[in-house]
C-alpha cells in the first residue's frame, strides 16, 4: 500500500502514484486521465530531462560507466544502456542508484506545482525504487496477463522476444506490484471498459481529494 505522508498546503490534495509493468497499458491510462483534467507527473519524462544532453545526471552515468554510453548527441544511448542493465544487475542497481534520487527529486518539485483535484504520478519501476519513490497517497496498478505484455511489447520498434522476456524478467512480478495495489485497473478487455473503469476512479479520487484536510 501507498506510504501516506502529512498533507502539504503547497502540494495536490492527493497523489495517485501509477503503475504496470511493461505494454500493461499505463499510457493510455494516464491519457484518460488528462482528458478529464488530471495532471500528470512522468518520471519517465523526467528520466529523459536528466539524461538528455547536458542533464544533471550525465556526468555521473559517464563516471560510472564511461563515456561510451552516450550517443552522438551528448545523450544517453537508452537502448545500449538498457541492454547492458538487463543483462547484469550490478549495472542495473547503479544505474538506478544514480537516477531514482533525481527523479524523486524533481517530481516533488513538479507535484508541488499541480493544481488538478488530484495528481497522477506515473512510475513505471514504483516497486523497484523501493526507498526512493516518491511518497503517495494512492497505489494504482494497471495489470494485465503476462501473455499479453509480452504481445503488445512485440509490437514496438526495435524490441525482439528476447529483450521483452529480459525486461520482464528484470521488472517486478505482477503479484508484486499487484501487492502494494490500493486500486487495480484490469485492462485486457475493451477500450470502453478502460474509459469506464478510469471514470470510477477518477470519481473516487475526486472525493478522496475533497475529503482530505489540506
């Protein structure tokens, strides 16, 4: 379940930290969430910020494990550093050691500045950060079969089986992530039972939000 931390005045009545492992369908979540009006707060995006060229994590990425993990830009080479986490843990912890503190930093910044009823923090690897995450009042896990991953994930560019089945393998567990739920979106089914579902939470969230002392 979600850590529940003091209510802030500067910060959204409640955080609703979201979650799946890979191809669940997390971005569509989120996406339907902002059409009714919710902020958003990706830490993917703010991964991005800091390992694009000149990002405040790049001299220590380098540091660690040397300048042949930047591309031509200056930027992070994502998918040769994917490769190189997925295939050696060692590399994956540090990796994560480095960037899970700047990314929490940086989304309480930008959660700070949210003004919908409530926000959504998408953070695809929550169970991973362990210590490092962000605090939140909600868990939100989308889930879906593993099978079904796998398929969708097939789908992206540049992704073969082998890199999918590495992924999932590195990720937490469905029942992990399944186990810090306070809500479960279920999306295998229809995109009208997505919106439905969505619709639901949102109406719960709103409440919650408004129940809360701020």
């Amino acid at each position: 379940m979600a850590d529940h931390a003091a209510p802030d005045a500067s910060a959204p009545a409640l955080v609703v930290a979201l979650t799946g492992g890979i191809a669940s369908g997390k971005s569509l979540v989120a996406r339907l969430f902002a059409d009714l009006g919710i902020e958003l707060v990706d830490t993917d995006a703010l991964a991005h910020q800091l390992t694009g060229p000149g990002g405040a994590a790049i001299p220590e990425l380098v540091a660690a494990f040397g300048p042949g993990v930047l591309d031509a830009d200056g930027a992070l080479d994502r998918p040769a550093m994917r490769a190189r986490a997925f295939a050696d843990p060692v590399v994956r912890g540090r990796l994560e050691q480095i960037l899970h503190v700047r990314i929490r930093a940086l989304a309480e910044r930008a959660l700070a500045s949210a003004r919908s009823p409530y926000v959504l923090l998408a953070i695809p690897l929550l169970v991973e950060a362990g210590a490092n995450r962000p605090p939140a009042d909600r868990v939100l896990v989308v889930d879906c079969p593993e099978t079904l991953q796998r398929e969708r994930a097939l789908t992206r560019p540049g992704l073969t089986l082998a890199q999918v089945d590495a992924i999932l393998a590195a990720q937490a567990s469905r029942t992990e992530r399944l186990a810090i739920a306070d809500d479960v979106i279920e999306n295998s089914g229809t995109i009208e039972a997505l919106h439905t579902r969505v619709r639901q939470l949102d109406g719960l969230y709103r409440h919650l939000a408004q129940e809360r002392p701020r």
